[in-house]
C-alpha cells in the first residue's frame, strides 16, 4: 500500500515526500511527463498527467493515502482555459479515482487566494465563506471550483480533507514559484518599488508538516488553514535588502499604475513572447484585498507551531547563494 502525492516534484511536494519518507512511509510520486523529479532512489515516480483520467487510474492503485498537491500555480498562463483542465478537472479526476482505487485518507490542497473578499478588514480565518463573485482570476476560479467539489465528496461521507497554505518560502524551491521568483527578483536589486500590499508567509517545511498532520488528524470537509506571519510587502523587501546589502526600496507604484502595467505585460505575453509577464492583473488585483490570515485555531488543532518567517528568509537566501543564484556575501 502507497502514499501518493501529486505533484511531489513541485516547492511544497519534494519537502512533503521527504518528510513523509523521513518518517517510514513508501511513497509514490505522480507527476507530469517532462517534469525533473529528483528523490531518493526508494520513491516510485509515475509521469501521468492529472487531466488523463486513465492514466490517473492506472497511478492510483495501491493506494493507501493520498496528497493532491498538482496544480498550475501561477497567475497567468497564454490559455487560460488550461487552469480550469488542471486546477478543476484535474482535481475532480485525482479524488474519484484515489477514492475508487478504495484510499483510506485522501487530502487536497487548496490555497489562501479563494478565500478573500472585496470588501473585508478583518484578518482572514478557515472558515470564512466566499461567493463566485468574489473570486478573481482565472487561476483563483479554478481553485474555488476545485475545493468546492473537494467539499461536496467530504459532505457525502468521503474522507476529504482541505488544507489551504498561504504563500510558503524557504529553500528548494527550483522550479520558482510566485513567492520565490518575487523574493529572487529583490535580492538581484530588481524591486526599487513595491506595492501597498500584505502577505502571509509560512516555511513550505511547515507546510509539509502541516499537511501531514491534517492527513492524520484533520476531520473530512474541514478547511485548515496553513499560516504564520503577517507581513507588509515593504517589510520583506526591506529585509531582504538589508541582508543582501541594497538599497531599501523607496517609493509605492499608486494602484492604478501597477494594474495598467499588468494589463500590458500581460498582452505582451499573449500576444508576442508567451513567457511568464513581469505582472499578472490577478496578482495586482489582489493586492487591493485584505490578505492578512488568522491560522492560529487550525495550527492549534493540528498542534503545528510554524518557525518563525524570519529565519526562513534567511534560509532562502543561504540557499539561492549554494545554487549560485546570488553571489556569496563577505
């Protein structure tokens, strides 16, 4: 019998499978042909990709637990119509056939974004609600899709648990998510300005920790929510400034400006490059939402205490200077 984990190559699957196999467990990992996957050499790597359903199927068997971390985890993408193919039908394929291959436990990742609203200052809990209409974005959407149907199986007695991190950092991160592509692009002295904006950060350690606790403990069609620090955009790029030996950035891009920039980078994108634009509108947008987390009822329930965000950032740092992303310091 087999622990599964989608996207086990991704920043918190390769943390996740490490602690899970740290721990005893025989762990098969289901990524996408064409992806690295780099484990240690008693991990099974099956290539299927979550829209197959077939090939789902095939992956599926033996299976004990499972962890669904696969998804597109970026803002944008030239067809936006592969978010709702991967994000939703690729979810609604993983738990019917995790739950038909007769999984005991089955876990779905979902994420921090779907759970803002247009007009809220209050920090965000687990188990605050949200309609469509307050869902921004084509990746956003999909995700909301996704937990719901997640939601509707864990309400028809299926053992569905959700977790929802927030933005993880720390080291390991190869494949450059979001969050570490933003704290790269600030090392390098390529942020001079930031946005009003405020985040919260967690060790994607933590996340793996969590995830697993959740897995053990977590009640069906819960939502946990996986959450540290609060901090303001300005906050972490002044730390990061001041550890990397740069200037602190100076000034806020008014609103306005940053989102008509978004809109143009992302045409550039679809219309003549295809790569990843230096903005999404999704992104720009949700800085105008309350993104402070109260996870503190779900950590107490899982019994996780996340280390301190500080400390991560550090790490992160140490180890973008070991892969030779940032130059080595005096």
């Amino acid at each position: 019998m087999k622990t599964i984990v989608t996207g086990g190559g991704g920043f918190i699957g390769r943390h996740l499978v490490q602690f899970l196999t740290a721990r005893g467990e025989s762990v098969r990992v289901v990524e996408k042909p064409g992806v690295s996957v780099t484990h240690q050499p008693d991990v099974e790597v099956v290539f299927a990709d979550i829209r197959d359903r077939t090939a789902i199927r095939n992956a599926m068997c033996g299976a004990r637990r499972v962890y669904h971390l696969a998804a597109n985890p970026q803002l944008w993408t030239r067809r936006r119509g592969h978010f709702r193919q991967v994000n939703y039908l690729g979810t609604v394929n993983v738990l019917d056939e995790a739950l038909a291959a007769g999984a005991e436990r089955v876990l779905h990742c979902s994420t921090e974004s779907i759970l803002t609203r247009a007009t809220q200052t209050a920090a965000i809990a687990e188990d605050q609600e949200v309609s469509l209409d307050d869902v921004i974005g084509p990746y956003c959407r999909s995700k909301f899709f996704a937990e719901r149907y997640a939601r509707r199986l864990a309400n028809e007695g299926k053992p569905v648990v959700i977790v929802n991190p927030t933005l993880p950092i720390g080291p390991g991160d190869t494949g450059l998510s979001p969050p570490t592509q933003m704290v790269l692009d600030c090392c390098r002295g390529k942020r001079s300005a930031y946005l009003e904006a405020d985040l919260n950060l967690i060790d994607v350690r933590d996340v793996a920790r969590g995830m697993a606790l959740a897995m053990n403990h977590g009640q069906p069609g819960k939502r946990y929510l996986l959450g540290a620090e609060n901090w303001s955009v300005k906050r972490v790029f002044d730390l990061l400034a001041d550890e990397c030996g740069l200037p602190r950035p100076k000034w806020a891009v008014p609103y306005p400006v940053a989102l008509v920039a978004a809109y143009v980078s992302e045409f550039v994108a679809d219309v003549f490059t295809g790569t990843m634009p230096a903005a999404s509108v999704t992104g720009v947008k949700l800085t105008q939402r309350t993104m402070t987390f109260d996870a503190s009822r779900s950590l107490n329930e899982l019994g996780l205490k996340p280390r301190p965000v500080r400390e991560s950032l550090r790490e992160m740092l140490g180890w973008f200077r070991e892969v030779g992303w940032l130059k080595r310091g005096p």
